[in-house]
C-alpha cells in the first residue's frame, strides 16, 4: 500500500490561496501551480488519518480533547507525491478532477481564531503544468470546499524532490527579533533586582590622567 497524506476517504479541502509559479524538474524548469489548501476542523480522527505523531501532538492520550497550550505545529512529514481525486460533495460517486503527482509541502496545524481547543491544518499542493481546463478548476475552487482522496502517485525520474525545507513556514512563523532589554545586569549577564547594589563601573584611575597630561606636557616643552 503506497503512503496517502490521509488514510481515510473524502476530506474536505477548502482552498484560500492560488499561486503561480515555476518547479525544477530533469527535462527543465515547468509552470506550476500552487494552492493553499485548508481542511477545518481537524479533529482527532483525521490527525489519526494523517500520522499517528500529528494525533498523539496535538490530542490528548486517550481521548480527543486537544492540547490547550498549542498555538501551531508545523509538521514535516516526508509525504510522497500524490494523485487526488477531487469530489464536488462527500457523497458524489464520480470524481469531478484528478491531480496527479501533487507536491505537498508547508504542512502545519493552527488554532482557529477564538478557539483554543479546536484545530485547522493547512497545506500546500504543488502541480503543473495545468490545462485550461484545470487552471479554470482551481479558480473555481477559490475560496470554497470541494473533497479530496489521496493515493501515492506513480513514481516517475521527471521531479527533483528535495527534502522540505522550514522556508516553507518563514512567511506565517517569522517573528520580530526582541529588542535589547532596559535594565542594569550584574556580571553575569542577569537583571539586577530592587535593592542589589548596581554593578561596579570600570573607571578609568586617576593616576592615568594624570601620567597622561604629564607626558603631552613634555612633549611640548621638547618641540620649543
């Protein structure tokens, strides 16, 4: 049995995103599309789907109650190319589209919005080059749900896969660097508290202004 990204049936796949752009392959560079695609709500049943370690991170041992101090995971995966046959409903007995070696890559699961205990998880599907016919597909599929079953696609020497890289999540995971902290540190390196003596200030002794000032003082004297 080849390695599904969800080993159930239909999962329904709401598509937010639609990107045009280019992918390495052995005969040259190709014009593909990416979508952004997310499946909401994703409960214990369909992280079981995806991989036992998605289930076991983001759900309790045992029962489905989520893990309420996660905000996202990202997941890597190493999930093979996939052929998916897209449904317009979950009770549609013919496919309306299949999409063959599908790169999915930038897999992470997120809260949603106000909800602490209930997850999305999001992903990207890379493939191409696509006929009129698909490319309109995917437009039509913008902003609304259609249902999709996976299979591993068939192996072919055409793609160059690389293993994915954490730039797939830079965009949504970038944080801004903190900025330096405002208090005293002791030598260390650790925030005084109130009431610690301030540490002790490296001067510069007095006997060395003083050799100083006398040496330029010759020096002057010797230029008369």
């Amino acid at each position: 049995m080849g390695h599904k990204l969800f080993d159930v049936g239909k999962v329904g796949l709401t598509c937010d995103a639609i990107t045009h752009t280019t992918e390495k392959r052995t005969d040259g560079e190709a014009k593909v599309i990416q979508l952004t695609l997310r499946v909401a709500p994703f409960d214990a049943k369909l992280a079981t789907a995806l991989h036992p370690a998605v289930r076991a991170t983001l759900f309790k041992l045992g029962n489905v109650e989520a893990h309420q101090h996660l905000a996202r995971v990202n997941f890597s995966l190493g999930v093979p190319r996939q052929f998916i046959e897209i449904y317009a409903s979950p009770d549609s007995p013919k496919a309306t589209m299949g999409l063959d070696h599908v790169l999915i890559t930038g897999i992470y699961a997120r809260t949603q919005k106000g909800m602490r205990d209930t997850f999305m998880l999001v992903f990207k599907a890379t493939f191409g080059p696509v006929s009129d016919r698909e490319l309109g597909f995917a437009e039509s599929w913008r902003n609304t749900m259609k249902f999709g079953s996976f299979e591993e696609a068939d192996k072919s020497d055409l793609f160059i896969d690389t293993p994915e890289d954490d730039d797939e999540h830079e965009e949504e995971s970038a944080q801004q660097a903190l900025p330096e902290p405002e208090f005293e540190t002791d030598g260390a390196g650790k925030p005084l508290e109130a009431g610690d003596p301030e540490p002790a200030r490296h001067a510069k002794p007095r006997h060395a202004d003083r050799t100083a000032a006398a040496k330029a003082k010759q020096k002057g004297r010797g230029r008369r």
